[in-house]
C-alpha cells in the first residue's frame, strides 16, 4: 500500500473540545485535567531513563481508545519498535492502524532503513500532518535545530502555531541535554501542558512522579505531582500514595 493510499489520510471530522485520554485501567484521566486541549503543544520534559516515552506512549493509547486521530514521529525507534513496545505493555494498536487512526514514521523507516539527514521541516511538510488531531513527536529534542537565533526561535515556534491553528495539537517529548536552552526556553513558555518527568531514588526503588507544571483549558482536576508505574502486559499505573 503506498503512502497516498494510507486510510489515516482519509478526512475526518476533527476533534473540536478537547481530546480525552481516560481509560477504564487507570486513573490518570482524573488526576490530569480529563481533557487535552485542542489546538495547543503539549511538552513532556525529562532526561534519558525519566519515562517520557512511556508517557507519551500511555496519553497516546488513551487518545486513541477515544476515538482521536494520532500521528507519532518516532526518532528512537523503528516503526515496528515502537508498536511492539506498546503491545509489551498491553496497549495494542494494530486494529488502530488499520482503521486509519494511527500512524506511525520512524526516522529508522519500518525495520532499521536509518535516515539520517530527515529534518524537522521534512516532517512537519507530510501530508499526514493536517491528516492527524494530535502529533506526537518522541523525541522532538533530537529534530530540534540547534543554530538558531532569536529570530529564528520565534520563527519555529510562529510554524508550530500558524499548523496547531488550523486544528491539531502537538505533544513533543524533550531531553534538556538535546536541545539549545534558549529554544526549550521558548518552547515552555509556548506550551500549554508542561509536564517535567521526575524520578528519586526511595528505599532502593525508583520513585517516578509526573510534575504538572502548566495544564491551560483543563477540563476536570489536576494533581500537581503524579506518582505512576508501567507493569508488564498492564500499562500505566497511578501510584494513589504518591498523588499530591
């Protein structure tokens, strides 16, 4: 099937109040603001290790069991990678795919094909771009440019904008250490979600708590430290104690 002939490209009527991630085996749809925000940048913050790929990986599982469009850029895995990672961790999504609500492009192409010289304007210029509701890009620190000037910080972030406007939102996953500060800087800033992943050390387990720094729009409660697991073959799982 090429590319022209994917059904994710097919139109659909967008999501326009919101895009809910509440599943019935967890409950971080309550404890974060039920609702994503439509036509906004999400930023998920952390360094190597922090969860932000197990987080995207859970919001975008939500998304899609809500009836959202979804595409992800991954530049850590292959194509087939990530959707075995997400089957580990009991989150499916081949009937998505089939059904035209996902896609999935990895710099590594479907197998280990790498490209090395993809750009982040090659990505942003796919068609499955405008197809989509919600872009995940993990990691979009590794896209970044890392040249900019002031001028050309407020340029890219002006091109996430003017494409966010005309109906869909952006979820991008960042390592600190990846990216220029003044640019992250400027994508804080321009985020309507920011959640900084924390791990600690606590009795010789590892603590990891998601820090919700900015939820604009939100929709129901929002906690402001989420304490939360992965187990294999049950997804993600709020840690009740560690939820403030």
């Amino acid at each position: 099937m090429s590319f022209e002939e994917n059904p994710f490209l097919i139109a659909h009527k967008p999501v326009e109040d919101g895009f809910p991630f509440e599943v019935e085996t967890d409950s971080l749809g309550d404890s974060m603001g039920l609702r994503l925000p439509n036509r906004s940048m999400y930023m998920v913050q952390g360094k190597v290790g922090s969860g932000k790929s197990l987080i995207s990986q859970r919001l975008t599982h939500g998304m899609l069991e809500n009836g959202v469009k979804v595409l992800v850029i991954t530049t850590e895995l292959t194509t087939r990678g990530w959707i075995e990672q997400m089957e580990s961790i009991g989150y499916g999504v081949t009937h998505a795919i089939r059904e035209g609500r996902l896609m999935v492009l990895s710099r590594y192409g479907t197998v280990a094909e790498s490209k090395d010289d993809v750009t982040l304007d090659d990505v942003l210029a796919s068609p499955a771009v405008p197809a989509a509701d919600v872009v995940v890009f993990d990691s979009a620190s590794a896209l970044m440019p890392t040249d900019l000037d002031d001028s050309g910080r407020f340029a890219l972030m002006q091109q996430f904008r003017k494409i966010a406007s005309d109906g869909r939102s952006f979820l991008l996953c960042v390592d600190p250490d990846e990216m220029d500060g003044k640019l992250l800087h400027s994508m804080r800033a321009s985020s309507e979600v920011v959640l900084d992943m924390e791990n600690a050390m606590i009795g010789g387990e590892i603590k990891r708590n998601i820090v919700v720094t900015r939820f604009l729009r939100a929709a129901g409660p929002i906690q402001t430290s989420i304490g939360w697991r992965v187990e294999p073959g049950m997804g993600f799982i709020v840690d009740i104690t560690a939820v403030s």
